[in-house]
C-alpha cells in the first residue's frame, strides 16, 4: 500500500526534527523517516565518552532551548539522544523509526519514497541525513598490512577494543585530538598524524571562545557564494573538547602528554607509513587562523566596550620535533591499530534523482536542488557558517520550511 503526505523528511536525528517543528508550526502534514530509532548516529556512531564541542546554552532548536542547571556544561551524547527524544515528544513529531529509504524517485507530482515498511509520495521530499554518512578513508588503507587492526570513527567505542600495542590516530581535527589523547591515557602509545586543523582556546578573555564567536555573528555569517561547495565540505572541525572543567587540547598539548605528532599520514605501504612533511606549515596556518578569529572577538568587545578579561598571550605553536619525518615502520614502532578521524563523505545510494556531482555530493544552494520540492538540511556551511552545529540547524530549518510552503502553493495551484 502506498501512503501520502505533504512532506517526507529523512532523517530524524537533530536537523530533520528541526525541520518537523517548522512543519508543525505551519500546519503542513509531513512524515519524518528514519533508519533507526531517533538519533540513530548518536546512539551507534558516536564514542563512549563523546560530549558534545558546544555549551549547554547552545543547544537550541526551534521551540527548545536547554533549562537544565549546568549551561557553561557539555552534554554528555546519550543526553543529547535522551533530549532529541523529549523535543520530538513535545510537538508529537510524526517519525517513522526502523524505517531504511530504499529509494527517492520523482513522479509526475513530486516524488516517490521507498522504505522497508513500503511506499510513500509526496509533494516535497527534504533530505536531513546530515554530513556524517561514510567515514572518508583515503583509498591508500587497503594497501596496509593485513596484520594492523583499522577502525573509522563510526566503528570506535573505546579504547579497549582495540588490541595492545600501539595506535596510529590519524586526523588531528576535533575527533583525532580527542581520540588520541583518550587511547594514549589508555596506556596504548599513540602517534596522531596531523594535517589541516583550527587551534582555538577553549576559553578567552573570561567566556567560553564558541560564547564570543555566537556573540560577534561569526557562526551565523551566510555563506560566501564564491566558496565552491567542495571547499566548504572540506573546512576543519574546531580543535576543542567539552570537559568540566573548560580546558584547552592541541597538538602541543598532546605532545607534552608523550603522543608522537607527525605530520600528515601521504600512504601506506604494508606497515611503512609515509608522512608529509608539512606539519610546520599546517601548525602555523592553524595559528594564523587562530589570530584572526581571536582578534575579530577583541575587536568586538572594544566596540562595544564590553567588560572582558585581558587577553592572556598564547603558548606560541611550534612543531614537535617529528615535524620533519617522512616515513615509520608501524610494526618496528609496536603499532598495531589505525583509528582513521579522517572526516565523512555524504552517500545516497538510494537517491534516483539527477542531483548528485560527480563526487557524490548534492548539488544545492543553501538547501535549494535544482529539482523542485527536494531539499537538503543539515550539510556543512549549507547556508551559514553553523549549518551543521545543533544550534545553527533551527534557522536554517525555519528558511527551509518557508521554502517548502511556496513550493507546496504553487504545486497546489498547478494541480487545481
């Protein structure tokens, strides 16, 4: 049997919920499907000890905001799958759990959804999976030894299940400072192969650094249309970590603990490990944009002459002496384990529709495909800066909900 709605949202984790609050306050019937329960990513890709990167204060979504008593606090992931459920609760969100999309195709009046449970249509069709689907391991993994034990970030639980000896992180973003700090206080030597990264203080001039970024419109500024798509998919999560009490993690911090930082991982052969020696380089871009962003926050505060803490000068970022290394036997070094904090690519082996690039990306503007009714939420820098923060998704939902209500009038009109 075939059933009808006005909108399917897939995806039920934070931004499809979004985007079904927005759809209820507009009164406009939609579905919200999902492969799992709600929050599925949060419930089986997420580490044991994850807390999220932004404070309590900041997780907001349409028609929710925290009231808990610890807002300067970070929420622990299964608080955050336990207030995904109550914020669907509150609007009786109409989610469909354990329901996989086998396919999203057009037909003469919108599209055509296929699921586990059976079919769907409707006039507009929202794609909210987020930016999470597949972890991006560089296609020079299958060339390393059968011997060596590799685990992506959706596959890491803890340390434990990885076998004794010691680990190669690779990725220095958020997840990879996090993870090899986590591994190494395991016992297990870690060595973290670092690239591209953004070094930011945890706190500054007395407020937590996302307080004065979220203050001075950093995260809300709009897209520069000029960034190619591509680029903007590729921008470096924050190298910070949510911990009471507020402290600071980087790649010296790391190597003051007894990580071996390398720089980024070129290929694999067998167990020799080939590093680009660009660390130095990376690190001092990294610094460069910690500059800027800290003195865009100084310049905010003095014209508006808001009471702040002086700046306290930063420890100066200089490579460890490994910066130069090029090549590592990973078994002479006892390495047995490679945990890949590479990044995720997007993958919609369900999608029929002609939107996808020749990377497999979704071809979009600010959440518009070129197909009418079909829109995306919840993608990097989708529309501003935020797009994929919990706190930035609310807004771009609501936008995308007055979009939806135009496409779904003039199809109506059309139809009659």
């Amino acid at each position: 049997m075939t059933r009808n709605t006005d909108v399917l949202i897939i995806g039920a984790g934070q931004a499809g919920l979004a985007m079904s609050r927005c759809l209820t306050d507009r009164g406009i019937d939609h579905v919200v499907l999902d492969r799992g329960a709600i929050g599925q990513r949060w419930r089986a890709e997420r580490w044991a000890s994850l807390h999220l990167l932004t404070p309590n204060w900041m997780t907001r979504l349409p028609g929710w905001q925290y009231d808990g008593r610890d807002p300067e606090g970070f929420m622990h992931k299964d608080e955050l799958i336990g207030m995904l459920s109550r914020y669907a609760r509150s609007f009786t969100a109409p989610v469909e759990e354990f329901a996989a999309v086998r396919s999203l195709r057009e037909t003469a009046r919108g599209y055509m959804v296929a699921t586990q449970n059976g079919t769907w249509t409707a006039r507009s069709v929202v794609i909210a999976t987020g930016a999470c689907d597949r972890p991006a391991v560089p296609g020079f993994a299958r060339a390393a030894s059968g011997g060596l034990t590799q685990v992506t970030t959706a596959d890491y639980v803890h340390p434990a299940q990885l076998p004794n000896g010691g680990v190669l992180v690779v990725g220095a973003s958020a997840t990879g400072v996090q993870l090899a700090e986590e591994i190494h206080r395991s016992g297990r030597p870690v060595t973290l192969a670092a690239g591209s990264h953004t070094r930011l203080p945890r706190r500054y001039r007395g407020r937590d650094i996302l307080a004065w970024l979220d203050r001075c419109g950093s995260l809300t500024e709009a897209r520069d249309p000029s960034v190619p798509g591509a680029q903007a998919l590729r921008q470096p999560s924050l190298q910070l970590v949510g911990s009471t009490p507020p402290r600071d993690i980087d790649l010296m911090t790391l190597a003051r603990l007894g990580v071996r930082v390398t720089g980024r991982l070129a290929g694999l052969d067998g167990t020799a490990a080939h590093f680009a020696g660009t660390l130095a380089a990376d690190m001092a871009a990294a610094e460069t944009r910690r500059n800027r962003t800290l003195a865009r926050v100084d310049a905010f505060i003095n014209s508006y002459g808001i009471v702040a803490s002086p700046p306290v000068p930063a420890e100066p970022a200089v490579a460890p002496n490994r910066a130069g290394d090029t090549a590592l036997d990973l078994r002479a070094r006892g390495i047995r384990s490679i945990v890949w904090a590479t990044g995720f690519r997007r993958d919609y082996p369900w999608l029929k529709v002609p939107v996808l690039d020749r990377h497999g990306e979704i071809l979009q503007s600010g959440g518009v495909t070129p197909c009418p009714g079909l829109f995306t939420l919840g993608l990097p820098f989708m529309r501003r800066r935020n797009s994929t923060f919990i706190d930035g998704v609310g807004q771009d939902a609501i936008e995308i909900g007055a979009l939806i209500a135009q496409h779904l009038d003039r199809s109506g009109r059309a139809a009659a």
